[in-house]
C-alpha cells in the first residue's frame, strides 16, 4: 500500500497509513518508487518515518540513488547520499 502512496508523492496520504505499515521493507520498497517518479518530499518522508536501507536493489537491480541519478533528480540522490545511500 505504501508502495503506490509513494508513486503519488502524497505525504500527507503516507502519514495517515503509516500506522497500518508493519515492516521496514515496506518503506524501503516505496523508496524506490519515490526514486523513480522524482517525488524528493516523498523519498525525505520515508527516509525520516522507517525505511531502514537506502540500498536496496529494484527488479533491475538498481538502488534508489542509481535511480535518481539516471533520471536526473539531483535533489533526490543528494538526500539519499546524506542517508548512506550508494
């Protein structure tokens, strides 16, 4: 659920069904969706409220700031290189 939340770039929707998220996983897979869709307000949201590894690897097996850094989002991979993110 969180994962499509994160395609939004809804925050305000993210904060309202975080309670009903029950693992990091979940946090860390819509990282990459926030990655992907440019969202820096959503991807600073999940790094802050439970995504615990900035370094997961996507279905192509790219992480988060690989991501970021292909499609241009500077804003993006500069805040995930703040939280560790390779």
């Amino acid at each position: 659920m969180l994962y499509h939340v994160a395609v939004s770039g809804d925050t305000k929707m993210a904060g309202i069904i975080k309670s009903h998220v029950n693992n990091a996983a979940d946090f860390n897979q819509a990282l990459h969706a926030a990655a992907r869709g440019g969202h820096d307000s959503m991807a600073e949201w999940l790094l802050t409220h439970g995504c615990d590894d900035p370094n997961t690897t996507d279905f192509a097996g790219n992480t988060p700031l690989q991501t970021a850094e292909k499609k241009g989002f500077r804003e993006i991979a500069e805040l995930l290189k703040k939280h560790g993110g390779k």
